[in-house]
C-alpha cells in the first residue's frame, strides 16, 4: 500500500472530480443524479478515511522531528476542516435533490475548494509523502 498510495489517492481524486462532473451533467433532482452525489459523498468520505488511516500518521510521526513538515501538517489541517464541513453541509442540503442557481453556486463553491485542495495535496502534501517513503 504504501508504495502505492500517492498513486491511489491522486487516482481517487479524480474518480471524485468526475463523479461530481456527472452529477451536473445528469442533474442532481433525477434518480441517477441523486445515486451519483451519494456515490461521490461515500467516495470522498473513503478517500478521507485512507488519508487518515495511511498517509497522515507517516506525517505526523516525521513532522515530530521537522518543524517544515509540521507547518505543513498545520495548515493542511486548519483547510480540511473547513472543506470537511463545507462538504458534509452541502451533501446534507442537497442530498433530497436540488437544482437551479443556489444549487449551481454553492456546487460551484464546493468543486472549486476541492480542486484547490486536491492540487494542494498532490504538490506539497504528497510529495512530501514520497520523499519519506523512498
């Protein structure tokens, strides 16, 4: 697993990104449109877990003796949280369907913190991962 992991993340990444694309596509007040957000939800609520269960303990345990790494860990925690939230909120909201400009803007809200975070991780976080595991 370890080998692979940044692979696998940056893998379920985009497998979200475009599961939330469809979800758009298709339009979140149908049937498909309302299994899609649920599939996209769990997919992200899986790729967290993994993130805390594999990548962040192998941080954690290196930021003990670095303080760039632990300023990383810092700042990555502090955004998590707030994307968490904003996630979890939005899924509860719309998770009875939606449509129209608020849900356009807030899914805009959302898929753009994401992306920022999603490119966050990939440069600094799990870069810094594979630095440590090779």
């Amino acid at each position: 697993m370890i080998e692979n992991l940044t692979k696998t993340l940056k893998e379920e990444h985009k497998q979200i990104a475009e599961t939330l694309n469809h979800v758009v596509n298709i339009g979140i007040g149908s049937h498909e449109g309302q299994e899609e957000l649920l599939k996209a939800k769990n997919m992200l609520l899986q790729h967290l877990k993994k993130e805390d269960t594999f990548l962040y303990p192998r941080l954690r345990e290196a930021a003990k003796d670095n303080e760039k790494i632990q300023h990383v860990l810092d700042s990555f925690a502090k955004d998590m949280d707030e994307i968490s939230n904003a996630a979890l909120k939005f899924f509860e909201k719309y998770e009875g369907g939606g449509e129209g400009i608020e849900f356009a803007k807030d899914f805009g809200h959302l898929f753009s913190a994401l992306s920022l975070r999603i490119r966050r991780e990939e440069t600094h976080l799990y870069k810094i991962y594979e630095q440590l595991t090779h």
